[in-house]
C-alpha cells in the first residue's frame, strides 16, 4: 500500500512520458495472478506520469476486485473493503479527468459496491431506501434506460434476479422507481458464496440464510413475484412455471400494465456511437429475445439488420 502513497497525497515524484505498455503490462501481470506486483507497478509509474488514464483505470480495477475479493474472504483482512473502494473511486475520478473510455461505469460499480458494504452493514430496509451518492457519476442515459426497462418488466413488491455487473449497475442507478414499487434486487451469485450478504438479503425475503438458495426463493415465490432478469443464472431458480413479461420471466401471471419500453436512449447512442457499454447493452436486450419473441418485432429499430438468433426464423 505504501507504494501507492504518493499517488493519493499527490507527492509526485516529477513529471514523466507517458509509457502505453505499463498498463497492458500490469493487466498481464493481473491475470497471471500477480494483482499485488501490478498494483506496485502502477503506484510507482503514476507517481511520476500522473495524465496516464489507462493506468489509472487499471489501478481502479485492481482495487475493486480487491473490494469483492474481501467479501469472498470472510470481511477480513487490512485494508477493508472500504477502504479499497476509496482507492478504486480516486483511481476511476483520475481517468475520468483523463477521458477513458468504461472509467465513468466503472466508477459506477465501485458505488454500487459501497451500497454492498452498507447492505450488509445496515440491511436492506435502510440500503434499499438510501439515495445515490451526490458524487456518483451520471451513467450513460442508454445504461439508465435499460434499469428501468428490467425494473418495468418486474411487478410491484417482486424479487428481481440479475446476472452482469451491467444489469446490477442499472438497475440500481434507477433507484427511485426500485424504490417506489419496492422491488427488492438479487445477485444470486453474491448470495452463494457471501455469508453477510445472503443473512441480509434472506431477512429481507423473510427466509431462512441456511436454505439454498433455490430452496429459499420456492418459498419467497409463494409470497412474491420473482422476476429473473435476461442473464439471471436459472440454475439459481426454482422449477417454477415462469411467465414472459417484458425483459423478464416472471412466477407468476402479470396483468398488463401501462410501462411501455423505451430503447429511446440506446438508439441514439447506436447512431452517435463511440462506446463500448452500447454492445453490452444490446446484449442485454438479445438475451432477452430468446425468451420473448414479442421483443423481435417491438425492438426491430435497435436490431435492425443484425437481429439476434432468436429472431432470424
């Protein structure tokens, strides 16, 4: 940590050319699984060629994957993850100023991981109602219309299962309608394999943390709608008769209702172009074509002359 030290004070060391082989140098340091020699690579390099986004990028991803990996390892460890979360959102703000491509987004998650932190600390009764940060950064408007087009597809009072760290994002920059309809966010992996997270998030069900959580959520189903979202692990879902509403498949009949989806955002940015998430995005939207065919035909502008597979027949 002492490596870095420099960077958070701003203690530069002088100023330096930028070098692009640092940061594709410390991601393949990353993924042969050396995270801690990639962070000292970086920490060092930024203290004196602090205008490299794409380093600073990089050392905010490493922080956030710390931030999960302390959950993973029981809460335990130094720094907390908090704390790492506190170097991930400076190193996303520092490539936010220098203009790089994901940083926003990504600074976006390292937020939603602060509203993991307070979920478990607090619950989900004060979680689920605290606003977003004054800080937060404003997501790409076609990012929050795929959240409310995944909250739309979900009845009032339900429990929404949701897959990607897109999804997840989303879903929560659109917090208000989550609110309002008090429909309660899932992410099934997170409650296999985080003790604190599945205790908080089974209270909030009104079920037992011991139970699977296929075996959990059959009851929670009796008492609720559960919606799973267009990259949901169905693995994590009861054997059900599930219901095609919208974007989701759903555990019960839905009435019709009068939200209609937009993909308003998302063409505009197709048009202009320039970032990567609109790829994601539209996947979002694909995946869920294969479930409704009705989506074939109301999305056509946004498919367009790529459909996917599901609407080639």
């Amino acid at each position: 940590m002492a490596l870095v030290s420099a960077v958070w004070t701003g203690e530069m060391l002088g100023q330096a050319a930028v070098d692009p082989n640092v940061a594709p140098r410390a991601a393949a340091l990353e993924r042969a699984g050396e995270r801690r020699m990639a962070i000292g690579l970086l920490g060092r390099y930024l203290a004196t060629a602090p205008d490299d986004g794409r380093a600073w990028f990089q050392l905010g991803r490493f922080y956030l994957l710390d931030a999960r990996d302390w959950h993973l390892q029981g809460h335990r460890g130094d720094p907390d993850g908090l704390l790492y979360l506190d170097f991930a959102v400076t190193a996303f703000d520092q490539a936010i100023r220098l203009s790089v491509d994901s940083s926003t987004v990504f600074r976006g998650l390292a937020e939603l991981e602060r509203s993991v932190v307070y979920l478990e600390d607090s619950g989900w009764n004060a979680a689920g109602r605290a606003r977003l940060a004054s800080d937060a950064p404003p997501m790409p408007a076609f990012i929050i219309e795929l959240g409310a087009n995944l909250l739309a597809s979900c009845p009032a009072g339900g429990v929404l299962l949701v897959g990607t760290d897109l999804e997840a994002l989303s879903v929560w920059y659109d917090h208000g309608d989550q609110r309002s309809r008090e429909i309660l966010s899932l992410r099934p992996a997170r409650y296999a394999t985080d003790s604190v997270y599945r205790r908080r998030m089974a209270e909030a069900m009104k079920t037992d943390p011991a139970l699977p959580i296929r075996n959990a959520l059959a009851g929670v189903a009796a008492r609720r709608p559960l919606c799973l979202s267009p990259t949901a692990d169905s693995a994590a879902a009861p054997a059900l008769t599930w219901t095609v509403s919208r974007l989701a498949r759903v555990s019960r009949p839905v009435p019709p209702g009068p939200e209609a989806l937009s993909v308003t955002e998302l063409l505009a940015a197709t048009r202009q172009g320039g970032s990567v998430w609109i790829a994601e995005v539209r996947g979002v939207y694909d995946a869920a074509a294969q479930y409704n065919g009705l989506l074939c035909t109301s999305f056509l502008p946004v498919f367009g002359d790529t459909p996917p597979a599901a609407c080639r027949n």
